[in-house]
C-alpha cells in the first residue's frame, strides 16, 4: 500500500503538498509514512482536488469553517490512532472505536508490541 500512496502523490502534487503541511515537526519517517495513509484514506473532499481550492486556503465563511474544524478533528484521530500503534496509548472506548474503524486496512508490520500495567501484574501473579 506504501507503494501506492506514494505513486499516488506523485501523480496529484497539490495533495502531496497539502498532506506533507499536515506531518508534525519531530515526526518519524516510520510514523509518518502510517499517519499519511491515514490521513489519505479519511480525508474525502478535505484534500484538494485538481483547481479547486485547499481547506486551508478557504476563506473565513461557515463552510471554511466547518471545513477547518473537520480537517483539525481528522489530524486529531490520526494522531490518537498513530499514539495508539506506535506508543500503546489508549484512549475511551468511543474514540477507540472510532480510530480503529477509520484505520481498517492499514497495515503496519512494524510496529512494537507492548505489555500493559494489567498484563505485566497478571504474568508475576
């Protein structure tokens, strides 16, 4: 799939550009690469498309709005679902739910594996 993103973006430069503005500053290759997909997968009619202009640059009306609202909420999941794969965090059940389901498909092979608190206390028992 890696490969298919990336020939993807290759061929629609406006939204290579519009999801690499999206990438956090101290953020892996690694992270990065599952995060974009992510964010790829979910965006709808968030990215821009051909002409049509970016969420970013719609002006301050209640569509832009709406539009700037909905494109900071998928940033939000896609960092919680990142957290959640590559650091182990969790999160209610609601947003689990809700991560997982837009993740469906994405693979990570690489990703640690880890024990939590409840696992580690069971094992000494």
């Amino acid at each position: 799939m890696a490969q298919e993103v990336s020939e993807y973006l290759s061929q629609n430069p406006r939204v290579a550009a519009w999801v690499e503005a999206l990438r956090c500053e101290g953020e892996t290759d690694k992270h990065w690469r599952h995060r974009r997909e992510f964010l790829l997968r979910n965006a709808g009619d968030l990215a821009p498309a051909g002409g049509a202009a970016s969420a970013t640059e719609d002006g301050a009306d209640a569509e832009g709005g709406t539009r700037n609202r909905q494109l900071q909420q998928l940033v939000s999941f896609s960092m919680a679902w990142a957290n959640h794969v590559f650091l182990g965090c969790r999160y209610p059940q609601k947003v689990m739910d809700k991560i997982l389901s837009m993740a469906e498909g994405i693979k990570v092979t690489d990703a640690p594996i880890h024990t939590t608190r409840d696992e580690l206390v069971a094992k000494k028992g």
